[in-house]
C-alpha cells in the first residue's frame, strides 16, 4: 500500500494504486495547499476533498469498463499525525480499502503449495509453503514395511492406506479335497480359495434322481446311466429274471426234477426235486435220498429208454439223459446246434441234438437265426465289421447303405479300420468353445502341421483326457458330445472326434455325404467349421475346414465357438 504524506508544511499528497496496468493513476505530484495553521477542520477538510478527487479522476479515466467492480484500483489512506486512532493499527495508519491485501492462504495457493488435508494413509508433506501450513503433495503415512494382502491372504492388525504389517491365511479345512470335481460327483457349498492359490471343492456323490441300481437282474440295453459317485445307476432296469427255459412238457421239468412257471417270460425253470431225491449242487441235477423206491436206480432201457440220438422228437430218461424215446421226426425248425462263440445252449426241447432256437451268451443277441454280437457303444467292439464307410448306422446297432423300414438312423459311418469303426452324428448339436484358453493338456499330444493331426483318430481317448481337466464350463465342447444322446445310445456313449475322422471323411466326402442325404442328415460345407478333440498348442486345438489340406485348420482359439458333431466308436 503506497501512502505519500509531507510532513512539516501544509501540504499533503494523495495517490492512486492500481492492480493491472491500466495506464491510469493519480500522480503523487497531485498537491493541496493551504496557508492556514493545521486544525482539526482542516483535517476533516482534507479527507473529504482526498476521496472527492480521486472519484472524480477515476471517472474521468478513458477505460471501457467499470474499474471499481473489478477491484482494479485501491485508494490509499489518509492519516493525519493527531489522528491516533485511525492509525493505532498500522505504523502508518490509513484506513484504505480492506482487500487490498492479499492473505496468505491465497499467497500459499497462487504458488501451487494446495494440500491441506489428505485420504487415510496419508499425509501432508513435500515442500512446505514459506507462507502457511500449506504443502505441495500427499505423500504415505505408513511404514514402509507394509504390504498389501491379497485374496487368499488378509491382512494383521490394523490397517494403513488398505496395507498391513503383515499378511495371513486360514486354510480351506477338512473336506476340500479337490481342486476339480470328478466325475460321478457334485460340489457342497460354496469353494475355496487355498492358501497355495487353488480353487478346493467339497464333493459329494453326485444325486442321479430317477435312476436305479439294478441288482442281480441289470439294466435293459442301451437305458440311460448316470454315474454317482464310482457307482452306475441305470434308468431303467431288467424286471424278468428271465431264468424260464423250458417248456412244461421238456425232459428237464420231468422227474426227478420239478419246475415252476416264470410269469414275465412265460417259461418254465427247475425249482427242485420229486419226493426221495435231493439236489446235488456240485453236480446240479436230484440224487435219490436213499427211499425204497429210487434205492436202486432203474434201469432207462427196461424203462423203454433205448436210444441214444434219435432223428425226431425224443423224451429224454429222467436217470440218464443220454438215453431217450423217439417219438417221431423233427421239425425243420430245429436246426440249430446252438455251440460256438456267442451261443449258451438251446433254448427248449431238442430234436435229434438240435433247437429251434439258441440262448446267447452276454453281449449276443438271437436274431435271423443266429447269435450276433451286440454293439458296444464308445469303445472298438468289432461290430463295425459288418459296416462300409457311408453306410447308415441304427439305433440297434446295424448297418445299411439305406434306410430300413421300421429302424431308427442314428449316425453315417465316416471311419472305418478293420473291424473297428466311428459313425458321426446326422447334424451339429449345437456350437460350443473348446475351452481352456491358454492351457495345455499334458495327456494329450501337441499335433502342429496338418499331416500329423489327420493320423490322430483317438475320438474318446482325447474326450476322456479333456473332461479330466475339468466340468461343462471349463471345457464346453468334448462334455456336449459326452452327455449327447440318441434312441439307442446313452450318456457317455458319444466322443468329440479326434482330427483324423475329419481327414477321413474328407477323402471320401462323395460316399459320405450320400449317407448323409440317405439318413436325412446335414453334410459338411467348406464353410463348416467343427471341432475335433485334438490339440495344437495351449490357445488352439484342431477343427475341421475342407478348404484346407487334409480338411483341417488348428489355428484357431480354442475360446472360438464352433460346430460339435459328435461321434460313436463301435
């Protein structure tokens, strides 16, 4: 603040200050005179004429707006030496405008110095304002040994800008035993996260509601499973012994043995013996007990017994089967002998040593006169052999270049090795991610050029290796092809195709996709893209494309979503 006062004569100088450069003061050479002694009125003189004239130069300044408002200019005070309480608060007095001083604060602020106060963990600190208890920066109020905890780990003791003096975790506890859930199981509660890192889960057989354990009888062919735990349940289950094999007038109910009726099968089956004799189990047949009777056993040819084949109908003699009554020619339905693989023995009465028809053994079934093999879905059975490459695969199992009345088509035969083959699904069952982006599965090999992909025909090998790395979510494809089911085919049954079954259809695409438009099926395209379970890298895995050498491109994300055509082996 600038004050010009001259002392000692009776002349005072008023000046104007000015904040910017407006070109416009008062000169400190403005003068008043008076030639009278210096009195109070004339004090009061003085100050009035002092503001009248500044007011008066101010609004005869040439500016275009109004300086006032702005703060742009600041009268200076005048102190008279009388007056002692005007100018009791300065060393020169003056009571000029009050905001022509700038605080310190705003001092502090202009020069970048603006904290004040800081969020927890921190403090005021860098450089200090020379003007106030201002600072330049926020700098940690913590100790620098302080760490940050992260999940699983939490932090000890009180915490400090969300940093701790140290670090803890509690393990997952009893119980979490798996870092995947197995198959057959489903997860308790809520997972955990381990201290070592690890997602763990509890594990509890998984429910399988509506399927059945199916005792000594079994399960009915091809019904659904459901695996709970280690233990297969079935949908449906076998409700007929089916021990009945004999008709009531055969050799085998008559005595000494006795028989009793089977309901579900219609048939008759030994449940014992006549009265006097008891069953032998090492030897399976009814020894006399030692009555009068059968004390001596009688003799089959006095009984009129006397041959021992016969070229007809017979009647066997109940003491010694090897003897018997011919009671005239046989049928020519019984021709069958019912021995080799796949055969158990007759079923019914025999004529001449022959039956009308057979009973066959486990995994055979009796049809067009013979015991045939059953087809074992999901592993090499040998089945295929009676099977050609675009050839339409049924429900039952067999094989037809067409379609037949009265059976349901299933898939078209796309491979085929010996008596080994794969069928492939009549269309895609959806698209689906490979899944495990970024992992590589150690079990299964690393095929990086199309030529060596297209030997890999390994379809439910590779599918099995996959889901053991994890559920439906982590590996969307192979589990879609593994709970896909048909009329004849259950869970599990199914397989994502290994890269070699594409290369072989790709070679045969005119034989094949004639199977397909048989059995009402869709072909591939150049533009379709399936999935197969062989893997490239760790970020891609094999699919099908037939604008490619073999009918396969492996560059591709397994985070991709793409066709799933699954496949049977069989």
């Amino acid at each position: 603040m600038v004050k010009n006062m001259i002392i000692g004569t009776t002349v005072f100088g008023l000046g104007l200050m000015t904040n910017t450069a407006l070109g416009a003061t008062l000169s400190t050479g403005t003068l008043l005179y008076h030639s009278t002694p210096i009195g109070s009125s004339l004090f009061t003189n003085l100050h009035s004429t002092h503001t009248q004239l500044v007011k008066q130069h101010v609004s005869s300044l040439s500016v275009s707006k109004d300086i006032s408002k702005n703060k742009e200019y600041k009268t200076a005070a005048v102190c008279f030496i009388s007056d002692t309480a005007a100018c009791s608060d300065n060393q020169f007095g003056g009571s000029g405008d009050s905001d022509f001083e700038f605080s310190n604060k705003e001092r502090c602020f202009n020069e970048g110095f603006t904290v004040t106060d800081c969020p927890d963990g921190y403090k005021p600190g860098g450089k200090k304002c020379p003007y106030g208890p201002y600072y330049s920066e926020c700098v940690s109020a913590c100790p620098t040994d302080y760490v940050t905890c992260e999940e699983p780990y939490v932090g000890v003791g009180e915490a400090c800008g969300g940093k701790y003096a140290s670090c803890t975790c509690t393990p997952c506890g009893e119980g979490f035993d798996y870092t995947e859930i197995p198959e057959g199981y489903e997860q308790v509660g809520e997972a955990c996260l381990d201290c070592d890192g690890q997602t763990k889960y509890k594990v509890t057989p998984a429910a399988c509601e509506g399927f059945l354990q199916c005792g000594d009888l079994g399960p009915i062919f091809g019904t659904e499973t459901c695996l709970s735990g280690t233990t297969t349940l079935y949908k449906e289950c076998k409700t007929c012994p089916n021990i009945g094999k004999y008709s009531s007038s055969s050799p085998e109910c008559s005595a000494p043995f006795t028989c009793s009726y089977e309901d579900c099968s219609g048939k008759y089956y030994q449940s014992g013996c006549v009265e006097g004799f008891t069953w032998d189990e090492t030897a399976k047949t009814c020894t006399c007990d030692g009555v009068d009777w059968c004390a001596i056993t009688p003799s089959c040819t006095d009984l009129g017994y006397k041959q021992q084949t016969c070229n007809g109908p017979a009647l066997k003699c109940p003491f010694n089967v090897d003897y018997s009554f011919c009671t005239g020619e046989c049928s020519p339905l019984f021709k069958n002998t019912c021995k080799g693989t796949g055969y158990a023995g007759g079923a019914g009465s025999a004529c001449g040593g022959k039956y009308a028809s057979c009973e066959c053994a486990e995994g055979y079934k009796w049809e067009n006169g013979q015991c045939k093999a059953e087809a074992i879905w999901g592993q090499c059975s040998g089945y295929a052999a009676q099977c050609s490459l675009g050839d339409i695969l049924f429900s039952d199992g067999t094989c037809s270049a067409n379609t037949v009345s009265g059976k349901t088509p299933i898939a078209v035969v796309v491979y085929k090795s010996g008596n080994c083959g794969q069928a492939m699904a009549l269309k895609s069952i959806g698209n689906y991610e490979w899944g495990g982006y970024g992992t590589d599965i150690s079990t299964l090999p690393n095929y990086t050029s199309n030529s060596a992909a297209s030997k890999d025909y390994a379809s439910c090998e590779n599918s099995k290796k996959i889901r053991a790395q994890g559920n439906s979510s982590t590996y969307p494809a192979v589990w879609a092809a593994y709970n896909y089911t048909t009329t004849g085919t259950k869970v599990g049954d199914w397989c994502l195709p290994a890269a070699g079954i594409f290369t072989s259809y790709y070679n045969n695409q005119s034989v094949i996709n004639t199977g397909f438009s048989r059995a009402g099926g869709t072909q591939f395209t150049i533009s379709t893209y399936a999935w197969s379970s062989s893997e490239y890298t760790d970020y891609y895995a094999w699919g099908s494309h037939f604008v490619h050498s073999y009918g396969l491109t492996g560059g591709t994300n397994k985070d991709r979503s793409s066709e799933v055509r699954p496949v049977l082996e069989f």
